[in-house]
C-alpha cells in the first residue's frame, strides 16, 4: 500500500504553528475529519492520546507520527502538517518536531504498522525531509513523496512489467529491536542505503511487530556472501547454517551499517553452525556471554510488557470506580461494584500470563521453539509456588518473578542440553523428538526444578513472618517500617512480598494503631518502585532506551494504584541495579511512614484510599522522598548509555 494512496491535498497543513502539542494532534484530526476519514472524531482522539500517553511518538530528527487503530476510521488514511518554527512533541533527542505525520488504522489488520514501516524508509533520506519541511503547497508535498515512493519502490509502479531476471544478493542482513518499530526499519534502511552507497546488492528482512517483512528465502541465503544480523533479539538463526554470519545489536545497524558489510565482504564473519552441532554458535560475531543473556532476557521482557501495561491499567481502573461508587476501603476494595469487579477480573488475567510469558519466551530464546513449553510452566509453576507436597498450590508460596527468571533461563539451557544429548539418538525417532521426546521431558524437569525450588521459599516466607512479629512485639517500630518497605519490593511478587504483605493484612485483624502503621508500611514500600523508576525515565533521560523511556511513564499511574509489577519488566533487564535501588528507597518511604505515625485501614488501593489513610499528606511526604531516594540512587548505579544504545 503506497503512502499516496492514504493521503489527500486536503490532509495535508504547510507552515503550520500550533502552539504545543496538544494543538498540533488538534490540528492533524481536524484534518482527518475535513477528509472524511472518521467517523466519530471524539473516540479517535481518545485513541491518539491513549497512543501519547504510552509514550511520545516523535522519532526524533524533528519528526513525529502519532497513530491510532480505532473503530472510529472509516478506512486507513494518513495525514501530515509541516511546522517550521517547530513544536515541542516530548522527542528522545530533544529536537522539536516539524514534520507531522498522523496514521488513522482501522482495528482490523496491522495497516498502521505497514505504513509506519515504509515511512520510516522514505524518512531516513535526510534529503528528502528537508524538501517535506521546506515544502510551499499540498501539491509539491504530495509530489515529492509520490517520487519518493517511486524510486523506492519500482516494482510498485511497473508491477504490469515482467519481472526481470533477480540477481543473487551478495550481502543479506536480518533486523529486530525489542518493540519491532522505528529501531527495526531504522536499521533496515541504514544498511540498505549503504549497501547502495558501495555497489553492494544487499536484501534486509526485517522483524518487527506486524511480524516479518522481506524474508530472506533459502536461495537468497544459498547464493550470498554472508549474513548480518543486527538484532537486540532473538531471530530465526537455524537457516544460516554452513553461512558466514556477523551478529551484533540493532544500533550498530543504524550506526554503523558500511563496517557491517565490510565484516562479510573481507570474510571477517565466522562460519554459523546450527545449534546442534558439536560447533556451537558462541563465536558468532564474537558475541559476548553478557550480550546474550541480554538478548534472551530483553526477549522475555519484551513479550511480557504488554501484560504488565494492559493488565495495571485495568486495575488502576477497578479501584478508581469504586473510589468514584463511595468505596473507601476494606478487603474487598477494587470489586465492591459490579464495573469495578469486571475490571479488577480482567486485569489480574493478564497479570496472571505475566510471569509465564517471561519465563517461556527467555527460554525459547535459548532453545527455540521446544523451549516455550518449558519456559512457560516454570514461569506457572513460580507464581503459583507448588510443591512436591502441594501441587495444586493450596498454601504454597509463589516465588515471584525471581523465581520465573531461573525458570526461563535454567529451563532452556537444561532443554538446549538435552536437545544436544538427543543428536545421539537414531534417526528413525527424528520426528518424535519435537512433538514427544522434548515437550515429555522438558515437562518433567522443569516440573522436578520448580517443585524442587519452590518449598525453598516457603522456609524463607515463615521465617521472614517470625522475624517481623519479633520486631513489632519489641517496639522496633521504625526499623519494621523500613523492613517491611524493602520488603514489598525486593521480589515484587516473591517470598519476601508476599510475607510483608500477608503480615501486614494480618495486623489488620488486631485494629490497633500499630498494626495500622505496619499496613501503611507495607502498601508504601509496594508503591515506591514504579514511581522511582518512572522518575527515573523522566529526569535521567540517558540511562534508558527510548522504548524504555516510553513505557516510564506508565509506571507513575501503577505505582500510585499499589500496582508494584509495573517495576517487573525493569527489574528482570537490570536487576543489581534496580533492585538495590527500588529496596532501599522503599525502606526510606517505610521508615518514614512509621515515623511519621502514618496509618492505613485499607490492604491495598494505593491514592484511591486516601480516606482510610491518617495523616495523609505526610504518607505522600514519605511517598515522595522514598521514590526521589530510589531514583537518584538508580542513577548512580545505572550508568548513562552511549549514544549508539
């Protein structure tokens, strides 16, 4: 589908000056609806900023490209506005942005993807930009992209022609960042141009979300030089056997495209062996361990934030109606009303998926595709905490994502392991080893580790509840404070929360002022690790990745809800990092909450049970100073990324 045939003279707004943001989405719906292309303008500017608020979808290099998929669009339709003095979009590299463009998507099909996809082609060639930005009419906007279009892709334009003899591709390349947007075809289209640039036939699939683009076929892959993968996850690597392949981070795409070619073309790369040879791939572009890891753990993460985002807001949302329906509390808070309950069931659903989702897409990473099985129940198996002795997990004790981490990671390599041992069988059982032998005997040892592992936690949890009844038998107010916050967010889920949490809600039952204070402890060690990172992602810009960055922002309305999991996906990509940081100012907000004589009658609720907290705005003193703790912190330990991350 062709960027001309989506967009209208009449959707496109030159030398435009909208006074902020908000203006400029203004501005580029109000030119969809002079198009004709919704047909309720109100749910499609709900879509936008629903879209924004996820965060910024500026791009940097002064252009933005909000986008929505609502069924307020009547069909798919772009539209654009130019911006001269340029208007301040929340841009990772800080430029204001003067070339808009805004994609309506119906919600059926991934148009919006498509087309972000060729956009971000066309928008790579600088030149062309400057000629959009500078241009005078609709007319000539719309001629320089038509010709822009043109030379890009041909085939579009001649597709009556026979197609001409296709020579072989000396050079192919595969690129993949963890969300499958910009960083994807950013890449892609980097390694093209220079390809181009040095006479070198060159073919780029590309893996981003809407799934894979230009796939490389087996007789591109038998007839080139070699391979480039420039990824930050995992690919499809078994069809490179036998190939010279060089692989390194999606950034070095971007950046670095010409000394990736020069890599295969000089025979720099290494000869890919499949996983299943004695030749394991560990020297493929010299790839470090650390670097591995990331990548199979950045593609647990990736998979897993959509749960952890759809799932928070849906439960920030339960308990903001009952707040709303006069709710001021009590164990059932968040399902007292009828709307509230469907909320609060839906959003613990997706939360339900989390850790499973972690687990098993690291350890397919790992293993390929037998690995998701076992991935997948370690992941179960670690947010359930069942045992040898209790299967069904009656009164077992979770062990967190902490727990789903060794999962992923364990149960793939045992799987990779026992794929190796495997080789050795005869080849009349071939067929039955992904359909039997793998998922039969990965079930077992994952089922075996976990069992194995969980009843480990349960010791802890016990003795955990022991040690804190001793210090609040003994008066240690504070330190119980600063105890039970560090708590709340070392595992986020594991033996260490769920033993703070359920003694605190145990305390309740006395209903006296220290066992109120013990609660308020509790719930603000649990708020404070979303907000420091969300803090962190807003003022200490170079310690995150964009797609980082964007999500931050989320986090905010997690953490005020007591919706601790949101610092999960944070937490399992750098975790001596921010663990450390999440634990101790938590304990700060804890201690200072004790000290402050705080109180809270409510087991969960964050701001939405304000009414039940005593001395409030002291609790949101103690809120405030532990996540600026937590932050600062964590920028001491994270270090700024080079600009190439």
């Amino acid at each position: 589908m062709r960027i001309t045939d989506l967009i209208k003279k009449e959707g496109i707004a030159v030398c435009a000056a909208p006074a902020d943001k908000a203006e400029a989405i203004d501005k580029l719906i109000a030119l969809h609806e002079a198009c004709g292309d919704l047909n309720d303008t109100a749910a499609y500017r709900e879509g936008i900023l629903a879209r924004e608020a996820m965060g910024t979808t500026a791009i940097g290099m002064e252009i933005a490209i909000p986008h929505a998929k609502s069924a307020a669009v009547n069909a798919p339709a772009l539209t654009a506005m130019t911006v001269p003095a340029g208007v301040d979009y929340g841009s990772p590299d800080g430029m204001p942005a003067k070339l808009l463009f805004m994609i309506a998507a119906t919600p059926d099909g991934d148009v919006h993807m498509e087309v972000l996809a060729r956009m971000m082609q066309l928008l790579m060639d600088t030149e062309l930009t400057e000629k959009l930005k500078a241009a005078a009419s609709p007319e000539e906007f719309l001629a320089l992209i038509d010709a822009a279009e043109t030379a890009k892709f041909p085939d579009e334009v001649k597709a009556e022609a026979p197609a001409p003899v296709r020579e072989s591709f000396r050079v192919l390349a595969v690129t993949a960042c963890p969300t499958g947007i910009a960083h994807t075809y950013m890449a892609a289209e980097a390694l093209a141009k220079a390809g181009e640039k040095m006479g070198i036939s060159i073919k780029v699939e590309t893996n981003g979300s809407g799934g894979s683009k230009n796939v490389l076929t087996a007789e591109d892959i038998a007839n080139c030089d070699g391979i480039i993968i420039a990824a930050d996850k995992s690919v499809e690597t078994a069809r490179f056997d036998g190939k010279p392949v060089w692989s390194t981070k999606v950034a070095d795409g971007i950046h670095k495209p010409e000394e990736l070619i020069n890599k295969i073309i000089n025979g720099e790369a290494p000869v890919f062996k499949a996983d299943k040879k004695a030749e394991a791939s560990v020297e493929v572009g010299k790839e470090s361990f650390g670097r591995k890891l990331y990548k199979h753990l950045m593609n647990g993460v990736s998979h897993m934030l959509p749960f952890v985002v759809a799932g928070g807001i849906f439960i920030a949302i339960a308990f903001l109606i009952d707040t709303a329906s006069g709710v001021t509390g009590g164990g059932s808070f968040g399902t007292t009303t009828a709307a509230a309950s469907w909320f609060m069931a839906m959003g613990k659903a997706a939360f339900n998926f989390m850790l499973p989702i972690l687990a098993g897409f690291i350890a397919m990473s790992i293993a390929d595709r037998p690995g998701l099985l076992v991935g997948v129940v370690g992941g179960y198996l670690a947010s359930t905490g069942a045992t040898f002795a209790d299967p069904f997990a009656a009164s077992a004790v979770p062990s967190g994502f902490l727990g789903a981490l060794l999962a992923g990671f364990l149960a793939g390599w045992l799987l990779k392991l026992l794929e190796k041992l495997c080789d050795k069988l005869p080849r009349a059982l071939e067929g039955l080893k992904p359909v039997l032998i793998y998922p039969l005997a990965g079930l077992g040892i994952v089922a075996v580790m976990m069992c194995a592992v969980n009843p480990i936690m349960g010791v802890i949890n016990n003795a955990l509840s022991s040690g804190l009844l001793w210090l609040n038998e003994h008066n240690l107010g504070i330190v119980l404070g600063c105890i039970l916050g560090a708590m709340m967010s070392i595992d986020m889920g594991g033996p260490l929360n769920k033993a703070a949490y359920v003694f605190g809600t145990g305390m309740l039952a006395s209903a006296t002022t220290e066992s109120y204070q013990v609660m308020a402890s509790v719930m603000i060690g649990g708020m404070v690790p979303p907000i420091a990172i969300a803090l962190s992602t807003i003022f200490f810009k170079n310690r995150w990745t964009k797609d980082e960055r964007k999500n931050g922002v989320v986090n905010i309305v997690m953490g005020l809800s007591f919706i601790t999991e949101g610092a999960i996906p944070y937490a399992a990509a750098y975790p001596l990092k921010v663990i450390p940081s999440c634990a101790v100012g938590a304990a700060v907000a804890g201690g200072l909450s004790w000290l402050f004589g705080c109180t809270l009658m409510a087991p969960h609720g964050g701001i939405f049970v304000v009414p039940t907290i005593g001395k409030p705005l002291l609790y949101l003193l103690a809120l405030v100073i532990g996540s600026v703790v937590g932050m600062l912190m964590l920028a001491i330990l994270k270090r700024p990324l080079k600009n190439e991350e």
